[in-house]
C-alpha cells in the first residue's frame, strides 16, 4: 500500500483523491475479455437450463461447473504455479460480479472457487497445494467447505465435530456432524473444521471424498437456490491422513475468519449480477406490458422503482471496486515482505475486514430491494414461477443469512473498526474527541462558490463528523460495554455503509469526469445527487435513534443540534434525477451504467 491507500475503515478519518481509486470502467482488454467469457458463458451453458438446473438433474450442476473449469474460469484466483491464472483481486471481483447473475450455479461455482478452493491454496504447505489445486483449478477436482453444525452457526468455534490422532499416528479419526454445505452432493475435495482432543480453538483438515466413514443426508429443500446442491454430512470414525492437516493445529479457527473475510466480500460482488439480470428483466417487461392504454414505464411510479434499483446497483460497484484495488495493493506490499503468495493474498483480503462486512450487508440487502421491486414491476406476473424475477426474490434472500448472518456483520462493521483504532492502525478516537469538541461552535457548512464535487466533498466530510460525534459519546457512555449493545452497533454500522458507498460512488464520478469529460457524467451525477442526499437523511436518522438512546441531561440536545447541522445538505429535485436515469434504462432497454 502507498501512502493514498487507507487502512481498513480508516475511511472514518481520512480520505483519498479520485485519482487513486479504481472504478469499473478501467478494465484492461484481459479483463473484459474474462468478463465477456463468463456472459457468453451464462446465456449459452446457464439460462437455457434454469428450469432442469432447479429441478437437480443428477450430474447436471457437477457437469456445468466442470464446464467453467474448462474454460479456466475456475483459475482465476488461483496462482500460475498451481496451473491457474494468477489473475488480480480486481479480476477475481469482476468474474464473481458476471457470474453472480447465474441464478443456483453462481451458488456452486463461488463455493467452488471461493471456500471450496482457497483455504488450500492460502493455507495449505506446498505437497497439499502441488496435490490438489491444479485439479480443483482444472474441475477435475469439486470442492466444499464444511464448518457449520447444527449447534454452531454465527458462533463457529462451538463447533462439536471431534478428532482424534489415531495410535500409529498416521491418521485423524474425525467423528462429528455439519450441515447446509454447498456442493457437498458432488465435491470430491471437502475442507473441514474440527477440534483436536480437547482444544478449545478448531483445526482444518483436507478430507477426501472416497476417505472412509463419510455419509450423507438426502438433499435440503430449500426455498431459493434451489439448484444448489445442500446436504448434511455425517464422519463417523473418518480415517484422515495426518499429512492432510491443513494450517497448524488450532489454526482452523483463524483459517474459518479469513475465508469468511473473503467470501464476504465477494458476496458484494457476486450481488452485482444478480441487480443487473433483475433489472434488465423489470425494463424489458416494463417496455411490454400496457395498463390504461400505456406502457407501464412511462408511469413515474415504474421509473422511479427502475431509477432506485439502479442507483443501488451503481453505488454497490463503486464500492466494491473501490476497495478491490485496495486489497490488490496490500497484497503485493504482503510479498514484498517476503510472504508467499498465498499467505500475501489472504492477509491482504483479511486486513479489509470492516470493508468486507460492509459489502456483504449492503450488497445483499441492495439485492433484496432491487429483486422486490422486479417483482412489484412485474405485478401478479411477478408472483408466477414462469418469470425469473420470481426465482430471483426467492435465490436473493440466502445473502443476508450467507458467510455469516447481516446482523453479525452490522456489528464486525463497528466492532472491528474500533478494535483496529485501539491497535493504534489509525486515529479514531482522537479524530472523534475533537468533533465532539467543536460541537457548541458548529455552524452549516457554507457550499456557496464551491465547484459540483468540492460541494459533494464538503458533504461526506461532514458526515464523517457526524459517525464520530456518535462513536464518541457511545465509547464514553458505554466503555467496553459498548460490544453488548447492538441496537447502537446497528446504528453506528448503517452509518458507516451509507458513508462508505456514497463517498465511493464520489470518486467514481469524480474519477470519470476526468477520464471522460463533464458530458459523460451528467447521469452519473444524477446517481451521485440522489445518494447524497438520501444519505444524509439515513445518517441523521440512525445518529438519531442511537443518540436518543443512551445520551442523558442536556446532551442529546446539543448532540442532536449538532447531528442536524453535519447532516445538511442542499434539497435535489429527485424526481427529475429518477426521471433521468429511468428514460436511460427504458431507452436502452436493460441496465447502462
């Protein structure tokens, strides 16, 4: 990282120039080459077979990821040396971003590549990677990752699921239970957590398919996703070589977090093509169907629901890509100390751990609005299994339960950005004593003569001073008490996402008005317009509630003053703005930014 990267959610005190932000519309020919290969990929392998891919057609799901592999989709992040691709985090988020439109098999292919692959390729010694990455690169090779119990879902060190070290040392006897594991209907290859004897903290083992004492429950039948292959295993005195160890003893539990860092954010990604198919699907429809004699996407309701999920759409990815870049950069400062490639790379998604929750729970609840509202374009059709939106609002709501539930994130979002300023990684609480101490001279931020995006600036400046005047007074009030009180956790937490994504969205603007001139980005500016000033009102609204919460005596009359001050911002027309963005959307008939 250079001296313009932050560190994670140091966002809170500092920012970054436009300039050092990577956007979307900076992808190399390589990687719109990837991303035009996993498209064409989806319209000729996926969509035609929706219909039997939900109905579990044996063999088709294994089938269809080994096809990906043959494509050298199933590479992308894995390292050269290993017979993948090597590709950037970027590119990595930009195949999980297209293919996230694949409905049940964007499910199989990111457990597949994601935790189904990478705890080997980040933790695993070189004999275990040498083994068996080239062939779960390849497809040769399907993988799963199995951690969750049945008494053991957010709080995965509670795990039950035991081993023990054989008498001739040579092997683990596993003996335990795990459930809603994706894949595990095909995967040769399972990634599983256990504890050795009596240690409190996991370990990870390397657990092969045709390894004896393993068993399966029928398939899960499950309300979404229903392609996805979810079963439960059983071991039941499972022979493990003790050269399948992976990582060192007790090292599962770090091993979980990180891969669950990782899978969160690319969860952010994978959301990205799930938004776009959703919309592309609502206009379509829109620019079809006719009540009172017109197309209903001539009506302000129906542009304004089209406006809204794009706007979603759009500050999500800048968000996303903004902290993508940001992991690249840390993982090449990892190697440079001499850290091997894979320890680089999962050290630098893991540091990103406040960015990643973030994704993770806005992205998926940015899907959640925008699926709901396809199917509400689409009326009572929407409501028909005929139509993909209705399989869409069904596949969407796993993600706020996935790579660990929203509410255990909105809390990660808080909790991991104070522990990191208590580390001393950046000036937290400093920066908020002295918000807190400018609160009786606070005035309304004067916008007058200052340019489109200095203005916007000014903005997001002074809703950082609004996150901190509550972190203050919450940290005092509370101490280290604050970690139980999660009603003000989610406060803080919405606070956070809203600052984040809209200060990402900024740079994007900002960024391709340099690249592509004022005219370019007019309807930019419209996203940007609308997701400032809706953010200044979420931010004061959570601030707010939390203030009203735990403030006594004349404080939260002075905190509340002064939350309305930072919160200000100049009132939009967002009708008009809406307006704008639909007739782009209706006019190209699918999403265009």
């Amino acid at each position: 990282m250079d001296n313009n990267n932050l560190k994670s959610g140091e966002f809170l005190v500092k920012e970054v120039p436009a300039s050092n932000v990577f956007i979307p519309e900076e992808f190399d020919e390589e990687q719109l080459m990837i991303k035009q290969t996993c498209a064409d990929f989806l319209e000729s392998e996926i969509y035609p077979a929706l219909d039997r891919i939900d109905n579990q057609e044996e063999g088709l799901m294994a089938s269809l990821v080994k096809k990906a592999g043959e494509l050298g989709l199933l590479g992308i992040a894995v390292a050269e040396e290993y017979e993948g691709f090597g590709q950037s985090f970027v590119t990595q988020m930009l195949a999980c971003d297209i293919l996230g439109g694949g409905f049940s098999f964007a499910v199989a292919y990111s457990a597949h590549t994601g935790i189904g692959t990478l705890p080997i390729m980040y933790y695993g010694n070189d004999e275990q990677r040498k083994k068996y990455i080239p062939k779960l690169a390849s497809g040769e090779y399907l993988g799963c990752y199995c951690l969750t119990e049945p008494g053991a879902g957010s709080d995965a060190n509670a795990g039950k699921t035991n081993a023990i070290l054989s008498e001739d040392g040579k092997h683990y006897i596993l003996n335990g239970q795990k459930m809603w594991i994706t894949n595990s209907g095909f995967a040769d290859i399972f990634t599983v957590f256990a504890k050795i004897d009596d240690d409190r903290i996991l370990s990870a083992f390397i657990v092969e398919r045709t390894f004896p004492g393993i068993t399966f429950n029928p398939e899960e039948k499950k309300m979404g996703i229903k392609g996805s292959s979810t079963r439960q295993i059983f071991f039941n005195d499972c022979k493990v070589p003790v050269e399948n160890l992976l990582g060192k003893r007790g090292e599962g539990f770090r091993i979980a977090l990180s891969i669950l860092h990782m899978g969160r954010i690319k969860l952010g990604a994978n959301v990205l093509g799930s938004c776009r198919k959703a919309i592309n699907e609502s206009v379509a429809y829109a620019n079809e169907r006719k009540q009172f004699g017109q197309l209903i996407s001539s009506f302000g309701a129906i542009k304004h629901k089209l406006a809204q999920q794009a706007v979603k759409t759009f500050i999500t990815e800048s968000a996303v890509y903004r902290v993508s870049k940001d992991i690249d950069d840390a993982i090449v400062k990892n190697k440079a100390t001499g850290m091997d490639s894979g320890r680089a790379t999962i050290e630098g998604i893991s540091h990103y751990a406040v960015e990643a929750a973030i994704l993770k729970v806005y992205g998926s609840e940015a899907l959640n609005y925008v699926v709901d509202e396809a199917v509400q374009i689409f009326g009572g059709m929407g409501y028909s299994s005929e139509t993909l939106v209705e399989k869409a609002y069904r596949d969407s709501r796993i993600n706020r339960i996935f790579e660990g539930t929203n509410e255990i994130n909105r809390m990660l979002v808080v909790d991991t950005a104070l522990k990191r300023a208590m580390k001393g990684d950046f000036d937290l609480f400093g920066e908020a004593k002295k918000v807190a101490a400018e609160i009786s001279v606070l005035k309304v931020t004067d916008v007058s003569g200052l340019d489109y995006y200095a203005e916007k600036l000014a903005y997001i400046r002074n809703f950082k001073k609004a996150i901190l005047l509550v972190i203050n007074k919450a940290s005092e009030t509370f101490e280290r008490k604050l970690s139980y009180e999660q009603e003000i956790l989610f406060n803080i937490s919405d606070m956070m996402m809203e600052l984040y994504v809209a200060e990402s969205t900024l740079l994007r603007v900002q960024k391709l008005k340099g690249i592509k001139g004022a005219e370019a980005v007019k309807l930019y500016k419209d996203i940007l317009d609308v997701t400032v000033y809706d953010t200044a009102d979420i931010i004061r609204k959570s601030g707010k509630d939390a203030i009203c919460s735990f403030a006594a005596g004349d404080d939260p009359e002075k905190l509340l003053a002064a939350l309305d001050i930072l919160t200000k911002v100049a009132g939009v027309n967002v009708k008009e703005s809406r307006r704008r963005l639909a007739d782009k959307i209706i006019e190209e008939n699918r999403y265009p930014f």
